[in-house]
C-alpha cells in the first residue's frame, strides 16, 4: 500500500484536471505544439480538422487543468503552455513506477528462492 502522506502531496482533483486533459489525442497535439513555444488560438486551430470553437473548448480544458495560459496582443489570444502540471503528473508516475518496481523485485527474488 503507498503510504498516503506520500499521496498528499499530488492533489486527486488537479491530477484528475491533468490525466483529463491529456487523455484526448487533440489536447496532446496541442500541447505537443505549444512546447515549440507560444502561439495564437488560430495558430493551434489551424492544423486541426475541426472548428475554431471545438479548438477554443480543448483550450479551455487544457486551461482549467493549469496547463495553458492565455494573454491577450489586442484582439489576439496568445497561449502559453505551463510546465508545473506535467511535472507533477510525471512525479506522481515516477514515484508509483518505483514502488511497483520495488514489489516486482521483491517477487522475483521470493520466486527465485522458491526455485532452489
């Protein structure tokens, strides 16, 4: 069992926002392009096979997750791709990678001593 003041330290709802955002092949694409640096919201649409609304709602889910931020150039909406969520998602998997992979370890050293 992971000890749940360990736990604490990831917030369930926020890394829900997170594992949500990212679930959804056209919010990774656009975060995949936001990490070559900022863009307009036409920018992001453009490649995409759907309308600049559908777009603004991925946005918007990317944004409610903390991932994305907005400013304004006039009547221009430049977004902003922010790191701190991923980061926490990528701890929150490294730390239950390595305690599942300390659990197999220990099976397989049982299981090797059973062969013997």
């Amino acid at each position: 069992m992971v000890n749940s003041h360990i736990e604490s330290r990831w917030s369930a709802p926020a890394l829900d926002r997170i594992f949500h955002a990212v679930a959804d092949a056209t919010r990774r694409s656009i975060v995949a392009t936001l990490a070559t640096g900022d863009h307009t919201i036409g920018d992001l649409a453009r490649p995409l096979p759907m309308s600049l609304v559908a777009v603004s709602k991925h946005i918007t889910v990317l944004e409610r997750a903390g991932m994305l931020g907005r400013t304004r150039a006039g009547r221009t909406q430049v977004c902003t791709l922010l790191g701190q969520p991923l980061g926490d998602a990528s701890g929150w998997l490294e730390h239950h990678r390595l305690f599942w992979a300390a659990r197999v370890d220990s099976l397989e050293r049982y299981l090797d001593g059973e062969e013997r």
